[in-house]
C-alpha cells in the first residue's frame, strides 16, 4: 500500500536524508494519499540536492496544481520547460494549468481565533496583476480593512492592513498576524497556529488560523449525447481533468460506466468519442474513434448537434445526434 510505501521510504531517509530517488518516491506516495502539502516539502528538499533536475520541478508544480494553486504551478512547469523543453509533464501541465486558471471561480477564506480581526469575516481572492504580490494571489477582507499576502522572505501567509499594501508590494513585510512557515493557506486541514502581534510581542494562538475555505475549483462540468444507434453512448459525460486522463492537454469526458470517453482530436480540430480502453493509444497520437463532432464545434455548446457515428463501414449522420445538455448538474468538486 502506498502508506506502507511511505514507511518504506522514511525508513531510507532516516539513514541517508539526500536521497533523491527516495525523496521523490515518497513525495509520490504521499501524493496518492492527498497528504500533498508533506510531498511538496519533499520535492523542495529534492530540488535543493538537484537544482536543476526538471523533473522534479515538474512533479512539484503538479502537486501545485493539485491543490489549486495555479500561478505556482504555471511559474514550476515554465521553470521545468527551460531546463527540458521536451519535458512532457511540464508541457502538458502548464496548458492544463493556464485553462484551470482561466475557468476557476473567485475562492474565498475565514480566519477565526485573533483579538485583532473579527471571526469570520470573509477574505476573497484577488488576482489581478496589481493585487499580485510574491507571484502569489492576496486575499482581502470584505470590510476592506486587511490583506492576506504570501511573504517570500519568510515562506510564510501574513496578515496586514489594507493601508500598508503598496509598501507590501514594494518588500515591506508589515503585518500583525502571520501563518506557520512552509504552510499553503488553502490546505483542506485549516491551517492553525498562527500567531499575532499584541502591540509588544507575538504570541502564538493555537487555535487561530483559517476557519473555512470557499471553493477551491469549479464543479464538474457534464455533457449528455443523445441520437446516437448505439444507446449506450446516450448518456451523461462527466469531465476529468486530472493529467493523466487529459489528451492534447485538453480535459476529457468519461460515461458513467466508465467505457466511453470523448477527447479533443487536435489533428483534425474536433471532439471525437472511444472506448476508455484506447485511452493510452490515443493519447499517443491513434485516431481511434467511433463518433465524432462536427468540425470546429466546441462540445459545451449548447446546440452542439450534427455528430457523426460510425456504424462499422461508413460514417454516418444520424437525426439529432450530439449534445442534448451541458450543465454543471449534479455540481461535483474537481478532484484537482
């Protein structure tokens, strides 16, 4: 099991700590288990033994995507293209990753547990490149008055008047509150213990951290066919978008049962449809397909009709086939 995998790999570290292979395998462990804050440490211990090692620094911004942290994983897979430009993680990725970005939905957090901001007051993101600061996104408060910011310096999230902004964005680390180092704001455990300045000192509050997060990624989006000859390919599509179901760095969408699948051809710039089984082939580049859109025809339009299918001699055009709905229903969280 890959718990046990990480007890096999702890075991390695504790007599030699710079082993890479061991750092990775067990980064990649600790992945499959969503323990993904711990593996990003491990990368980054990896990447300080090997600088210049892009695939670590791929699998590092993956585990960035994962978690949603988008402008990350942008800067680690652009930073792996540079060391490996034939990198294919990084390159498949950082397209991934660029469309993530551009469809994800404003996220939003609570702190609760200081004496100097409210509980529960709602922090939300903001990305435009003026609110950037560290290439990472800020997060204010709705009444206006704080700023959530990530300090390079210190590797850590920190908390500051709205006042003081532009002397942040200048280097300034100004603040009254401030995570514990090394720890990603959005981390699903709600991170705790930070500490706040009380006008003399700073205390460490055990309790006080972030007390709820909004949505860390848009729902799922669906895709039902219909008019097809062969019934079982009339049914709801749901999408994935993990890496390794994704082909020409594009999403996917897989039926209930878990045969079909339809995947963006970009040889012939259209959506196309297979059984999962060809996943791997078609992913290298096979034109393996039993239906197929119209040419140019985005599958999220809402008049996405015109399919063709292939009845075992000929394409053919069967009336109404294609896409009958496309809706976030039922909405379901992306699982990266």
């Amino acid at each position: 099991s890959q718990a046990q995998a990480v007890k096999d790999w702890d075991a390695v570290l504790s007599c030699a700590p710079t082993n890479v292979p061991a750092l990775i395998g067990r980064a990649k462990a600790k992945r499959y288990l969503g323990d993904l804050q711990s593996a990003l440490s491990d990368y980054d211990f990896a990447l300080c033994v090997e600088t210049d090692n892009a695939s670590i620094m791929a699998n590092r911004a993956q585990t960035h995507l994962e978690l949603g942290l988008f402008r990350q994983a942008i800067k680690g897979f652009a930073g792996a293209l540079a060391m490996d430009s034939r990198n294919a993680v990084a390159s498949n990725g950082k397209a991934l990753a660029l469309r993530q970005e551009q469809d994800a939905p404003v996220r939003t957090l609570t702190l609760r547990g200081f004496k100097r901001v409210p509980n529960h007051v709602p922090f939300v993101e903001q990305k435009r490149d003026e609110d950037i600061v560290n290439d990472c996104e800020t997060y204010w408060s709705t009444d206006g008055k704080h700023v959530l910011y990530f300090c390079k310096q210190e590797s850590r999230w920190k908390g500051g008047q709205a006042l003081d902004f532009e002397k942040i964005k200048k280097g300034d680390i100004s603040c009254f509150i401030a995570a514990p180092p090394h720890f990603n704001i959005l981390m699903p455990e709600l991170v705790k213990r930070w500490q706040e300045w009380d006008g003399n000192e700073w205390v460490k509050r055990m309790r006080a951290g972030v007390s709820s997060l909004g949505p860390l990624q848009p729902p799922l989006r669906t895709v039902t066919l219909a008019g097809f000859l062969r019934s079982g390919l009339n049914t709801l599509y749901t999408e994935r978008r993990q890496l390794n179901y994704c082909v020409a760095s594009r999403e996917t969408y897989w039926s209930g049962c878990e045969r079909f699948f339809l995947f963006w051809c970009r040889k012939e710039l259209r959506w196309k449809g297979s059984c999962t089984r060809h996943l791997g082939k078609i992913r290298a580049g096979e034109l393996s397909s039993f239906m197929s859109a119209p040419l140019g025809v985005d599958i999220l339009a809402p008049t996405g009709k015109g399919w063709f299918e292939f009845n075992g001699s000929t394409w053919i055009t069967p009336p109404g086939t294609g896409v009958s709905h496309v809706g976030p229903e039922p909405l379901q969280p992306r699982t990266v």
